[in-house]
C-alpha cells in the first residue's frame, strides 16, 4: 500500500499509471487503493477532461480561478 501511495502522492493521475510507476499488476494496485480510500488515506474521484456540455463555471479549476 505504501507503494501505491506514494505513486498517488508523486502526481500519478491514474491507476494504471500507479501500475507502471510502481510495476503491480491491476489487480494489487485496485485493491491497495480500495483500502487506501477506506482507512481515509485517498479520495476516490473522477477526473473530468474538458469542459462540460453547458459551459465553463462549474468545474474545480473554474473555482480555483474565480479567487
């Protein structure tokens, strides 16, 4: 697990990338993250790309921006 959260510390945005960045197969990587999230160790979130279908002002970098 501490590998796993390392890599999520150090900028990995994905779990796949957590997978390459430390070399654990999927399934190790999904599972230290599931119980990372349960002991409140990492946030499970979805990332979203782009803007969304009704205009900017809604997304966690148009608040960041309007400070």
């Amino acid at each position: 697990m501490t590998a796993v959260l390392d890599a999520l510390s150090d900028g990995a945005g994905s779990l796949a990338e957590v997978g390459r960045r430390t070399g654990l197969r999927a399934d190790v990587v999904q599972a230290a993250a599931e119980q990372l999230v349960r002991m409140g160790r990492a946030q499970d979130c979805v990332l979203q790309f782009g803007c969304p279908a009704k205009g900017c002002g809604g997304c966690a970098l148009s608040c960041a921006l309007r400070r």
